[in-house]
C-alpha cells in the first residue's frame, strides 16, 4: 500500500512537469492572436506577422538581445523561428519606408528611369 502512494506520487509529479514552458517572445505573438505557434513553419509565421506589424516590431525587438548568445539549435525552436520571421518582416517594413523618404521630395528614387 505504501510503495503503491509512493509510486503514483512520484507519477504525479513527473506528470506535473511536462506543462508547456512558453517563452514570453512566443506568449506575446500568442495572445496577438497568432494562435498556438509549436509546429508552425517559418513562412506561416512571416505571412502572420506582414500583417501585424506592431506584433513583428514588439517580438523584433525582444529577441535582439537574445541573438547574441543564441545557440547553434535555437533557430529551430519555435522562439528561434519566431525571432527571424519578425527579423525579416521589421527589414522588410524599413526597406519599404527608406525607399518611400525622399530628402529634397523632388524627381525619382535612384535607379529609376
């Protein structure tokens, strides 16, 4: 009887520990509502965040200080897939605004014709 509460004691608490540890940079683009991320492809996560920019540049800026010390299998946890598709998307959103400003707002960007 003794060994039979220890044992599904022991259970318990093995069980207890397999919740899901959500990173706060995955929590964030979660309650954004970009729904549930494990498993979710580098290219799904780019189209979602295109259209939610704000998200992108919140997630963006969180996993810069994470880069640094990033580790070599980070890129294929669901953060690390995460930080780049918001990296991409905050590139691409100030590359369309950079070519948009112009300083003297007179003629064509150059390389135009």
């Amino acid at each position: 009887m003794k060994a039979r509460f220890i044992g599904s004691c022991l259970l318990l608490v093995a069980l207890s520990g397999c919740t899901r540890d959500r990173s706060r940079i995955v929590k964030l683009a979660e309650d954004s509502g970009a729904g549930p991320l494990d498993g979710v492809g580098l290219l799904a996560m780019r189209r979602w965040l295109v259209s939610h920019s704000p998200t992108a540049t919140k997630v963006d800026a969180l996993c810069a200080r994470l880069r640094p010390n990033a580790t070599a299998g980070w890129p294929q946890t669901t953060e690390g897939r995460l930080c780049l598709a918001a990296r991409t998307v905050v590139v691409q959103i100030e590359a369309e605004r950079q070519s948009r400003e112009r300083p003297d707002h007179t003629g064509f960007l150059p390389g135009w014709r």
